[in-house]
C-alpha cells in the first residue's frame, strides 16, 4: 500500500479516508484539501486499484484490514478518525469490531457490507444464473455480472467474490467507536436502508442524510459533507 495525496501535518491528530472499490485515495479530495488544514491526513490508494495495482493474490477481507494497519505502522499513525467509503466501510466496521484501537471516531458513508434486503429481481437473475450454470461455463455467462467485474483482472475477481460473500451485520454490535454514518439520499448502491440498520446496530452512532447526492455524497455534496464531518470531529 502507497500513500497517496494529503500528506501535510497539520496537528497532533490524523485522518485516514479508506476509499470505496474501484476508486482511489484522491476521490477524497475535497476533504483532503479541508481538512489537512487541522490534521494529518492520510489517503492511501487500497490494493488494486489507484497507484497501487498488482495483485500477488486474491485479498480478504482481513487482508485488507492487515494492509491497513501495515500503513498505520509505517506511517506511525497510533490511533486516527477513520472515513470510509462503501468498500473502505467494510474494513473500517471489521476492523474496529475487533479492535477498539483500529481507530478513535470511526465515519461510514455509503457503507457496503450488510447483508441486502432480497427482491424478486434478484431471486429470478440468481435463479436464471443455476440453471444456465449446469449447461453453460460460467465464463460465458458474462451477462449477469456487472460491467465493473467483468471489467476486473482475474485475481482481482476472485478477490471481489472473497469479499463481497462476507456479510458483516454481526459485527456493528461490536463496534464501541463514536460513529458518524452519512449518506446520500439518493444512493442506490447502498440504500438507505442500509444506513438506518447500521444506525440501529452501532449503538454509539449518528445517521445524517444529504439531500440530492447519491453513493458519492462526499463528491456530490463536499460542503454539506465537510460541514456533518466537520461537526463530529470537532465536537468533544
């Protein structure tokens, strides 16, 4: 793992956004630009993707949390607010479920990992996909995944079903961190029903939702963001 832009120190305290996948440390910018100006602010490129490509294996979950805590050491960050976006949710709510210490007030925006509400659609495609399945390679049956995956290296497939087969709902239970859960109001990716379960189930948590953004409320929204975000870390 790299470390990407927002570097500068500032203060005692650190920042480090966890991005979501398929994206990279600098999607953070608007809050890295704000927010170096009171903390040391970190924004590493995760393992795959970003300035950080290559893959010698196929990651988990808990490979990526071990990544992160690599970087922590590397860089001497002892006990930081953590931001995490969709992806990077996923290993903030793991990691700190296990581990207190991961971080110290933990914010989960458009958060990924919960198990998803089924629907019929859903129900149809993945029963469509058995049947074909016993007649046809998988390889060939491309049109049921998302353009993103097939779009992925394989390795990077592999590491893709590893992680998004691991439902991590037993785990906010765990989480003792203060917690800032913000979404978007118009995410479909994790909708937000999704954010009400994660409010429900981390007991020291806060759920804020913006207006007129969607999974990238942080990109949609940088102000308002800044603002909600700005409020938590601040506040005493």
């Amino acid at each position: 793992m790299t470390k990407s832009i927002g570097e500068t120190a500032k203060d005692t305290d650190a920042i480090l956004f966890l991005h979501g996948y398929l994206s990279s440390g600098a999607s953070f910018y608007n809050q890295i630009k704000y927010f170096s100006k009171f903390f040391n602010v970190f924004a590493p490129d995760l393992k795959g993707f970003g300035e950080n490509k290559g893959m010698e294996k196929a990651y988990t979950l808990d490979d990526y949390i071990d990544s992160v805590e690599e970087f922590k050491y590397k860089y001497s960050i002892k006990k930081p607010h953590i931001v995490a976006h969709s992806f990077g949710a996923r290993i903030a709510i793991k990691a700190s479920a296990k581990n207190i210490d991961f971080c110290d007030k933990l914010v989960l925006t458009g958060a990924a990992g919960l198990k998803p509400k089924p629907t019929l659609k859903k129900f149809v495609k993945k029963t469509a996909f058995g049947v074909l399945a016993k007649f046809i390679a998988k390889s060939k049956l491309s049109i049921f995944y998302s353009s993103d995956y097939n779009a992925l290296e394989p390795i990077m497939k592999e590491s893709f079903k590893l992680i998004v087969n691991e439902h991590l709902d037993e785990y906010l239970t765990k989480i003792q961190n203060q917690t800032l859960i913000i979404f978007g109001k118009n995410d479909k990716e994790t909708p937000l029903y999704m954010s009400k379960r994660l409010n429900l189930g981390i007991k020291n948590s806060k759920l804020e939702i913006i207006s007129n953004a969607g999974h990238f409320c942080f990109v949609d929204k940088p102000y308002a963001f800044n603002l909600k975000l700005s409020e938590f870390l601040f506040d005493s």
